[in-house]
C-alpha cells in the first residue's frame, strides 16, 4: 500500500520502542509516532525496576484499608474525586481477579515475558550507551514488622516453586550491604535476580536512537485517529498523515481513545503515579527499595533518590495531586537520610493496567493489520523489550518465543 513504510507504531514509550525495534531487525519499514520525544511519559516515571523476579499480580490493599482510599489518608492508593470514580468498577473486578488462586495463575501466564527481562535489555543495549544506567542490584522489598512479612510469604512460596532467586536477611544482614539505611525493619527480600536502570528514560531514548540510526523514522506528531485506508491504514497526526500496512497501538493510557472508534474499547484501568528526587544528605544507596509498608519505592537514580508513590486512580485530564508524596516522605527519611528535593515538582504519569495484570498483545479481531500492545501495568518497563519481541514475531510470521494466547486482545470480549 505504502512505498515509504510496512508498519506504524503509535506510542514512543520502551513498549512502542521496543516495538519498532524488534520489527526493523525483522527487515521492516518502520514509522514510530508519538506526540513528543521518546520516553518522555510513563517510561520516563518508573522506578526502574527490571523485575525479573516478578511471580505474582501486584495485589489490591486489604479491605480494611478502603476507608482510609477513600478519604485519601492511604499512601499506598487513593482515590481521586470526581474522575476517580469512574474506575470503581475496575477497582470490583481487580479485587475478584486478586484471590489466590487467580494470581497465582496470573502470575505464572505473565512467567514467559518477565523472566528474560533482563537478557532481552541486555541486547536491545547492544550499539548503545545504555549499559552505563544498567545495574545488577535490583530490587529489595523491606518489611517492618513480622507480621508484615508472612503476609507475603505466598510471593516467595511461589518464587521458590518457579526457581526464582532471592534471599531473606536479617537488619544486620542487609546493612552490611546498605550501611547508610537505617534498622527501622524486620526483614529484607532481596530478589538478586533482578536489575534496575538509574535513568530510564535515558535508556527508552537510546533505543530510539539505535532505532533512527539504523534507518528506522521517528516523527513527534501527535495522532490524532486511525483508520482503515485501502489496502491497509491511515494515521491521521496533527501535522500530516501517513499510510502502511499494519498499525501497531502502543500508546498506553491513551490507546483507548484510538481503539474506540474502530470498535475495541479495552478495559484499562488508570492507576496515576507521581515521584521526586532527592539528594542523599549522607552516604549512598545502592538497591532500589520497596517499603512494603509506608507504600512507595525508594530508587538510587542519576538524577538523585527517587521517591516514587503508589496508584492514585484519576482520569488523564485530572489535575494533579502530589499528596502521597507528602505522606510517604516521614517514613522514606526514617529509612534513609534524605536531603532536599531536587525539582520544585512532582513528575505525574499513569500506568494503563488491566484487572488481570496481563497485557493486551497481538491483532485485533476482525481489524487485519490492527494490532495492540498494550496495558503493561507497573511491568512496562520490565517487559516492554520481551512483549516487542512477541508481536514482532507474530507480525512477521516468525515463531512466537512464548504462548501468546493469555495476552489475547480479545480476551475481554
């Protein structure tokens, strides 16, 4: 249909990159569209976690603690008023989607994107300066109190039926690694198999730049529609518009408002997220730091500490509301000696989620050349670089590495 390209990617996060990536080193023609520079939203927010470790769903606070959402007083998720009301539903089906059984079945259809991670980072890094923001001290969640800690024993009962790595310290243990935390825990899980990125933004920009290099086009154009053309489809941006065979939406949070229009309207939750940095008024920190109890992860990022918060649920257009920066904030600097902040603001973005915590990967039913990838939750950045590989696969005929069917678009129909 189109003599400049095969495939359009709508969205420039590590999804959307990784995306064009995989294809071009399939011998296609690629247009990667978004409305700015690579990396600049959700990838740009994260902790940086490449979590290969992941074994289960993230699951929903107990139901003791709904009152406290509710009426905001919650660190680990609040509810935003009025636009968060609309996910209410959302928030019913990820509590029935949470009991055991489901996430352990959940968790072991995710399995096949999330434990080579961080291999799959490794050669999307390959050609780059990536490596340099690439370290093998992952994640560790700290537990303050016992009873904290066999409230999770199901995460490393099931870690250790999948062979997952990890190890259980003690607050002596842990400091010999972390000397400048401080022993306000009980326990430290420390998932060793597991690696984080100190600026992953950074990195989603020098995938796009390997990208471009090897003759692959970026244009920050924001798109506005896609439509069904002859022969194949039309992408309608602010500036232009422009034609190819195939469409793939990558576009996170906003995916839904290009996918409506042609008939599939997936049912993504929005889950906002908001973090700041932080100069470490003494020492260093070298592991990225979940608080299983305060609600918030404590990451060592170029930039400074990053203090990144829980889920906010809030539409896309809601104003801004930074106050579970503010309430994890006593106990971040009850656990490491923080200094000043580094900007005058929070940075806000949303994680499109869906109540399975499984993404949405492949061809639409009944659209030929509409495909998705979509619907990451708090893994994007973990698995952007595996699920590219999958629908690349897919797309262009090769063998999939793994059973694409639990991520089926359709599966929601």
């Amino acid at each position: 249909m189109n003599d400049a390209y095969d495939i359009i990617v709508v969205g420039a996060g590590i999804v959307g990159v990784s995306t064009a990536l995989h294809l071009q080193q399939r011998g296609r023609r690629v247009l990667l569209l978004d409305k700015q520079e690579p990396g600049r939203e959700t990838s740009f927010g994260n902790s940086g976690n490449i979590e290969s470790s992941y074994v289960l769903p993230f699951t929903p606070p107990a139901f003791s603690k709904i009152p406290g959402i509710l009426l905001g007083n919650s660190a680990s998720a609040r509810m935003s008023y009025p636009s968060g009301l609309k996910f209410i539903p959302w928030v019913c089906d990820f509590y029935l989607k949470s009991r055991t059984e489901t996430r352990i079945k959940n968790g072991h259809a995710l399995r096949p994107l999330i434990a080579p991670s961080v291999e799959e980072h490794k050669k999307l890094m390959q050609g780059t300066d990536a490596a340099k923001y690439f370290h093998t001290t992952g994640r560790v969640k700290i537990h303050r109190s016992q009873a904290s800690f066999q409230s999770a024993a199901l995460e490393r009962d099931v870690a250790r039926e999948e062979g997952v790595p990890f190890e259980v310290l003690g607050v002596e243990a842990f400091r010999e690694r972390e000397p400048h935390i401080r022993p306000v825990f009980y326990k430290a899980v420390c998932w060793t198999g597991s690696a984080r990125l100190s600026d992953p933004g950074a990195v989603v920009v020098l995938y796009a730049g390997k990208f471009t290099a090897a003759g692959g086009t970026f244009k920050a154009d924001p798109v506005k529609a896609v439509a069904k053309a002859a022969g194949g489809w039309h992408v309608q941006c602010a500036g232009q518009g422009y034609a190819a065979n195939d469409v793939v939406v990558c576009a996170g949070p906003w995916s839904p408002t290009l996918l409506k229009p042609l008939g599939y309207n997936p049912p993504l939750g929005l889950k906002r997220g908001y973090h700041r940095h932080f100069t470490a008024a003494e020492g260093k920190l070298s592991h990225n730091i979940t608080d299983a109890d305060a609600g918030y992860v404590m990451s060592p990022m170029e930039q400074g500490i990053r203090i990144a918060t829980g889920a906010e649920f809030a539409s896309l257009d809601a104003p801004a509301n930074d106050v579970q920066i503010s309430q994890v904030l006593p106990h971040a600097r009850e656990l490491f000696p923080l200094g000043e902040a580094v900007e005058k603001q929070s940075w806000m973005g949303s994680r499109p989620c869906f109540t399975d915590s499984l993404p949405a990967i492949g061809m639409v039913k009944g659209q030929k050349g509409l495909w998705v990838n979509i619907g990451h939750g708090h893994s994007g950045l973990t698995i952007g670089p595996s699920s590219g590989r999958l629908i690349a696969e897919m797309m262009t005929g090769d063998k999939p590495f793994c059973d694409p069917t639990p991520y089926s678009p359709m599966r929601f129909v």
